[in-house]
C-alpha cells in the first residue's frame, strides 16, 4: 500500500525528516535529501514512505514464506523499541552489543546459547545443589553473563533468513557479517549512512526515539499482515 498523507505527517511529527549535518552526509543518500536548514539535512519523505513501502513488502513476503528475521539496534535510542517489536512478532533481537561470530560463526554461537538454556535448567530443576556455595554462585554470574549476551537470540536455530538494522553504520559488523552469509538487509538509514551496504534501505532519522519506534513498528506490522495471508 503506498504511503499515504497521513502516514507521512506521522513521519514528520516523530521527526523523520531531521537527518545529519550536511558536512556528515553520505554521498549515497543525496537522492533522498530534500534540502539544508541550519547546516541540518532535511529528508525528503515522500522518498522515505517509498523506501519504507519496498521494506514492507518485503517483509510481508517472508513472513507469508515463515522466514525468521533478526532485529538489531544496539545504540540506547534504539534497543527497547527493537526488543518490542521483535517479541511482538516472536522474532529473535539483539539489543546491545553485537557479539562477532553470530552469523558467520553460527555453530559456536549456538554452542553458547545451549550451554545457557542447560545451566538454566538445571537451576530451576534444583540440579546445582551438589555444587558449593562459591560455585553456584560462579554459575549464577555464568548465567547473568548468557543471559545479557545472548537472552534475544535464544530462539534462533540457525541464521536468520533477513535482518532489520537500526543504524548500519554503527552496525557495520553485523552488515558486514550479513554480507558474508548473504542475507538481505533491511535498515533505517540516517544521512551518515553508506545505504548501498543495505538490499532495503529506508532512509530516516535513526538517532531519534520516537523515528525508530515508528519504524519498528511499522516493520513488524508488515510482517504481521504477511503472516495474515499464509
């Protein structure tokens, strides 16, 4: 569905429009910039809402296929609304630091987060009995450790078939990964972005709150209405 009046004075009020400053801009994206006020580059978003209509669709089509996409957003601005929209569709998510291996070193990855799920196991099963004190109290700090590292990408059984990035610049080594293994990349671009990196590019301010809470919302109702149609 083309973007509409409405949803592009959504854009405005969330501040979608505000990109870098126009020293910062990366040649890539001076397609998408409407214009330079106060040294600040303006989006054009109208040329969002087309973007984000190429991601959406997309994002339809594999869930309508039950292909499993990854949310990834470390920066503050971004991580509670990528963990929320990623659960609401019960898609896996990583909201902090992206951990190097998690794509090209799948297998390893998944060794980490087996040895987590069996330690917690254990533990509700009253299994870390035999075990001291201090140790228990080692294996509890094992666990807080898992659990932080890898709590958002427990249910990946192996690697995602598409990523949603906040921010491809700050995420490089995910997009970098993601290129390794060749899985399509969907991302919320800022004007310091390099978005020929990203197969669906959506070119927004990804610094703001209120912009990528409305972009990870948007992506998981594409991806809800594309499982409406299976």
């Amino acid at each position: 569905m083309p973007t509409t009046p409405k949803t592009i004075e959504t854009m405005f009020s969330a501040g979608v429009h505000f990109g870098m400053g126009r020293s910062r801009r990366h040649p890539s994206v001076s397609p998408f910039v409407f214009g330079t006020k106060n040294r600040t580059d303006i989006l054009d978003l109208e040329k969002t809402g087309d973007l984000l209509d190429k991601a959406k669709a997309f994002v339809a089509k594999m869930a309508s296929e039950g292909k499993t996409i990854l949310f990834v957003g470390g920066k503050k601005e971004a991580s509670s609304a990528v963990k929320t929209a990623a659960q609401s569709i019960n898609m896996p998510y990583v909201e902090g630091r992206w951990i190097g291996g998690t794509l090209t070193n799948f297998t390893q990855i998944r060794k980490r987060i087996e040895l987590y799920e069996k330690l917690t196991s254990d533990r509700e099963k009253g299994e870390l009995a035999k075990y001291t004190k201090r140790e228990r109290m080692l294996i509890d700090k094992d666990i807080a450790l898992l659990e932080r590292t890898f709590m958002g990408i427990v249910t990946l059984k192996k690697i995602p078939d598409a990523m949603f990035v906040i921010d491809p610049r700050r995420e490089k080594n995910a997009i970098a990964e993601a290129d390794h293994a060749k899985i399509p990349v969907i991302a919320l671009a800022g004007s310091d972005c390099d978005i020929r990196t990203v197969a669906y590019p959506i070119v927004g301010n990804d610094a703001a709150k209120a912009s990528i809470q409305f972009f990870t919302e948007e992506i998981a109702k594409a991806y809800q209405d594309g499982k409406k149609t299976v």
